[in-house]
C-alpha cells in the first residue's frame, strides 16, 4: 500500500536568516539543518516541516506557499499579534468548516495558518428519492437540501442545509453527536 505521510514546502528566499528568525521566533520552529554554504535550512515544529532555500530570484506565490493545520488558532493569532507579526488576512471563519489567518513572512512568503472547527460529512440524497434525472449533477431530489449523513452506526442522519449535490461535502458541527 502507498502512503503519503508527509509534506515539507520549499521557500525561495534570497537572505535565510531573517525569515529563519521568523520561523523560529514568531512560530516557534526549530531548526533541523542549517547549511549556509547550501543555502539551506530546514525547520520542523511538531509534524510541520519547512524548508528555505536560499535563491537569487526567489518565486514568491501570488497567495500563500502553505496551509498549515493547528490547534488553538486563536491564541497562535494573538501570539503572531504580539510579537510583531504582519498579518496580511485577520482571523475569519470560512463556510468549508475552517477558521484561519495569514501572515507574511520576510522574504514574502504567505503563511496560512488554521484549524478545522467543523467536520465535513459525505452527504447522501435522501434514501428512494433518486428519480429526477434532469438535475445537473445527476439523480436528485425535490428536497435537495435534505441529504443523509452517515454515522458510525449503521443508517444515516437527516441534515438539512445548503443546496448541494448527492456525494458531496456537508458540514457536521464539531461537536454534534456524530463527531465521535
């Protein structure tokens, strides 16, 4: 069996030092390796790894270089806050189940950093009701935004919320019932 386990993004910089600092004063990484004859550093802070890698003309992506999962999003968007940090998107919940932030760091680089506060659920049509077949994303219900959850028992729970297609991504409240 193949298994992806891991992911480290390579930052173009054209000076190391300053956005290592960042890394590890503003976020609290540390460093793995640091070769400045290879333009290299790699930071680490618990499954996260980063790299820079120092170049002449760095790419810098036009929105963020990386999404990166955390716990307390908030105190970490008051602790970027406190120690100087430019944040460029202030804290914002999202309708995808996701409450984040961006900060910039030097060099230009963005960092997106938040947490899930929804759990996202396969949503199903409503059992017997798959008779429309003229729905642009196939068999439908009237009720179409009536859709079935699974659960960890057998069966479904009825969820009712936005329009949305048969096998698509619901949102579950993190702390329903069959957030187990």
């Amino acid at each position: 069996m193949i298994e992806f386990f891991s992911c480290r993004p390579n930052l173009e910089v054209d000076d190391l030092a300053p956005a290592a600092a960042f890394l590890r004063e503003v976020l609290g990484f540390e460093v793995e390796v640091d070769e400045p004859e290879m333009g290299l550093v790699l930071l680490r802070r618990d499954a996260v790894g980063l790299a820079l890698v120092q170049s002449p003309t760095p790419g810098v992506n036009a929105t963020t270089a990386a999404y990166i999962g955390v716990t307390g999003v908030d105190d970490l968007h008051e602790q970027c806050a406190a120690r100087g940090a430019r944040i460029v998107t202030g804290l914002a919940d999202h309708p995808w189940g996701l409450r984040d932030f961006v900060v910039e760091m030097p060099g230009g680089h963005r960092l997106s950093l938040g947490e899930r506060i929804t759990q996202l659920r396969l949503c199903r049509p409503e059992p017997g009701a798959n008779d429309r077949t003229d729905h642009p994303f196939g068999h439908a219900t009237e009720q179409q935004h009536q859709t079935w959850i699974p659960t960890h028992e057998p069966g479904f729970e009825r969820h009712t919320g936005h329009r949305r297609a048969p096998g698509s991504w619901c949102e579950v409240p993190a702390n329903s019932a069959d957030d187990r």
